[in-house]
C-alpha cells in the first residue's frame, strides 16, 4: 500500500524550532513577526504567526505548518517577555478558541482594538468629525454561546473548538460567559454522558433571554424518538441554577422541532417584548446591545419615519417605535420578521411597524423607496453592505446610523457614502467581545446639503 502524502502545508513534529521577535498584533489576533528558515532546502525570511504572544516579546517557537503566507507556530519559551502581558483567568486559554488575548491587559486591548480600527480607516482616507470614547463589556457577560458536544466512549465533552481545529476544549473557569451558560454548560454534559451514543457529535446553540435560556440542538439528520424523549424530561427537571430553562429545540434549518417551552420565550426592546426564533442572532452582551441601542436613538432622534436595514429581529429599531410613525423592517429571515411583527402587535404598536423580507445583498432597497424614510439604519453581517450602500449613497436620506462588526467592509461602506454627499459625525468602538479580536462600531452620517 502507498503511504498518503503529508500536506504540504503541515511541518513534522520535530520540525527546527525558531526564535522570533513580536512586532504587532494581527486582525485575527495573534502575534506577527519575521524570521529566517529553512524549507525544502532553501532558506528566506518568513513572516511568522504565533497565537498568545505580545508585541515586543522574543519567543522561541515550534512551527506548526508553512503556506504562502508564512509560518504558524506556538510557543514554546518566552525569552523576552512584555510589560503587558498577564495572568491568563481560564485554564483552558489558549487552547480554547473563544479568546484570542487573556494573556493581555485589558488598557492594551482596548488600545489594540481602537488602532485596528484607524488602521483601516486610513486606508480609505476617512475621519470622523467625533471619534467617542471605546465601551468595553464586562467580565461574565457573554449571553450567547454555541457549544460543541460529543460523546466519547467513557464521558464527554462541551466547550468550544480549537482555534482552527475540530478539537472541542471543554473551559475551566471561563471568564466571558454569564454564570448560567456556565451551568447549562454544566447540565449539557451530564446530559450528553447519560444519553448520547458514542461518538454523537451535537451543536446547541444557547441564547440567554429575558426569562431564561433559549437552545437549539442541531446535528442529527434524524432524532430518535428515545432521544426526543429523554431531551424532554431533561429540560422539564429543574436543574439550572443560574437560569430555567425557557425553550428546548431541535433541528437544522428553519422550522426547528420544539420540545420544552413552558412559557413563550422573552427578549424586551423597548415598549415591545420580542420572542426570538430558536437559534436567533443576538447581540453578544446586555451591556453591548443597550450602548448599540443608545447610540442609534441618538442618532435617529426627531426621525418620524425609519427603515431598518438587516433588521434581524429589530433589536436596533424595535425600542424606537412608541416614539415613530412608521418603522419599515427589511430582512431575508422571515422567521425573525414575523417574531418583530408580532411583538408590535401584542404591544398595539403594529400598526406602525411593515416588514418586508428581501434579500439586501442582491436586491438592495433603491434610493426612490429609502427618500420617503427620515432616518436609515444599517446592520450588515461581517462581509458589509457594498450593494445596499451604493443605493443609500444615492438617496436623500437626511440620517444613517451604521453599526458593523468588521472594521475592513465598515470603512470600504463608509467610504461610499462620504464619497457621495455624506458627512461621517461621530463613531464609536464598543467591545462587547472581551478578550478576543472582533469589535463592534457605530457611527452617525448626515447627508451634506448643498
């Protein structure tokens, strides 16, 4: 038999270890520097990522794999150390991949996260009239978590994955999670121990609510009906210490099979309770959602008539509607639009909210449509908005609150509009992410007149 040939990419084990100085801090978090080795016979300078590591600090370190871009590697010994760096509060760091920066002070990560921002700014040639100051999200603050499970032959594990790998680490005294997503954590392992077949691999998808904790099982194509039956005992027993449990589903796709739910599930935006569909995106933190809202009232104050652009289940727009006329929500997730529409109704607000489901990427709203609108707001997903902005660009629209978790597609939409008649006021980072490399922005653009 043939042996399989080693991926190009990954170097043996007992590949010669190299001795690197941190220059800076990448976008996805780790360390970047340059060093000199030898591949295949031929030596060159490489650029060399080495997750945990700090600017300033000289590591040697085992490469790992080897590609176009240079050389991952981890540490093996810190041989010059920075001022910054710290005692890491999880046991799992760094293994785990929820966090990218427990070793690093938290003054230095705001500032990290505050450049990473400018960086990309510049590069559009774009400053706010007002830069506020960053807002951080506390320690145990995380309300949403998607936790991997699987059952081993003797026990089993819940946590999340390896950075870049299926390897699931199960943390040991996460430091960003609120305390009951640590129980259910907790009750998800006893579960999976008790229940599962070896070698069952599940994601549960848990949202914290209003009045407790929301979980989408997925990863079966089919349930057994023991399973469906021990899920449903489990999650009526009394087990959570730090929440009840408010909703149990299971399933892929968009009609998820609902298991437990004692009472309708709760999220409140405003004047309008919301029940969120099972696996529904949320903000990350309380802390992170009231400042995102706080801004975009801000923002959109006088307005009487606005359109909520990726409204998602209205967490932007939805506390604004006591004080608007007209709110127009626009999403391709029927499933959250029907929730937002529903809140309005059992508020008496419905008559002032309309939803439209629509794709944005690929049928973004036109500038004759978003010109009867006294305020816009816009909510895209990592990979921006360039279609939807283009169309803003062109409209009337006095006002535009823009939030965005990725800095790159935030200046590349912002430079269109400022490009065509609009003034960027005031941004803001809000980090509810702490300890890792994604952030938050929200800023204010006003339309020029001329």
């Amino acid at each position: 038999m043939r042996r399989a040939k080693r991926n190009d990419g990954h170097l043996p084990r007992n590949a010669r270890p190299l001795e690197v100085e941190i220059m800076h801090i990448g976008g996805r978090g780790d360390g970047i520097g340059t060093a000199s080795y030898t591949h295949k016979y031929e030596t060159k300078e490489y650029t060399v990522f080495v997750p945990a590591s700090l600017p300033g600090e000289i590591v040697r370190a085992q490469p790992l794999s080897i590609n176009a871009q240079g050389i991952k590697a981890r540490i093996l010994e810190l041989q010059r150390q920075s001022d910054d760096r710290q005692t890491p509060g999880c046991n799992s760091f760094p293994a785990c991949g929820g966090c990218n920066f427990q070793h690093w002070s938290r003054p230095a990560i705001a500032s990290w996260k505050q450049d990473l921002v400018a960086h990309f700014m510049s590069r559009h040639d774009l400053s706010p009239d007002d830069m506020r100051p960053m807002q951080s999200s506390p320690p145990a603050s995380r309300r949403r978590a998607t936790f991997q499970i699987k059952r081993l032959q003797d026990s089993a594990i819940v946590g999340f994955h390896e950075r870049n790998s299926h390897h699931i680490v199960a943390p040991d005294g996460c430091v960003i999670l609120e305390p009951a997503l640590v129980d259910l954590q907790s009750a998800l392992h006893d579960f999976a121990s008790q229940h599962l077949d070896a070698g069952t691999v599940l994601t549960a998808h848990a949202n914290l609510l209003d009045n407790g904790i929301c979980v989408l099982l997925s990863g079966l194509a089919k349930w057994p009906s023991s399973l469906l039956a021990a899920l449903t005992d489990w999650a009526g027993t009394p087990r959570f210490a730090g929440a009840p449990l408010a909703r149990l589903s299971v399933g892929d796709g968009h009609t998820p099979m609902l298991l437990f739910a004692p009472t309708p599930a709760e999220i409140r935006f405003g004047d309008i309770c919301i029940d969120p569909p099972a696996g529904a995106f949320l903000q990350a933190t309380r802390h992170g959602e009231a400042s995102l809202q706080a801004a975009v009232a801000e923002i959109t104050t006088g307005a009487s008539r606005v359109i909520d652009l990726f409204a998602g289940c209205g967490t932007l727009s939805v506390p604004l509607v006591s004080h608007l006329t007209h709110l127009l929500a626009v999403e391709q997730d029927g499933d959250s639009l029907a929730t937002l529409k529903a809140g309005a109704n059992k508020a008496k607000l419905g008559a002032r909210v309309k939803t439209m489901q629509r794709d944005l990427m690929n049928a973004p709203i036109q500038p004759v449509d978003l010109d009867t609108f006294d305020a816009a707001i816009i909510d895209p997903p990592r990979n921006g908005a360039a279609a939807q902005c283009a169309e803003l660009a062109l409209s009337q629209i006095p006002v535009i609150a823009m939030v965005s978790c990725n800095p790159a597609t935030f200046a590349r939409d912002a430079e269109t509009l400022t490009y065509s008649g609009y003034r960027l006021d005031w941004m803001q980072v809000i980090d509810q992410f702490l300890f890792s490399n994604h952030l938050e922005i929200v800023a204010r653009f006003s339309k020029i007149k001329t």
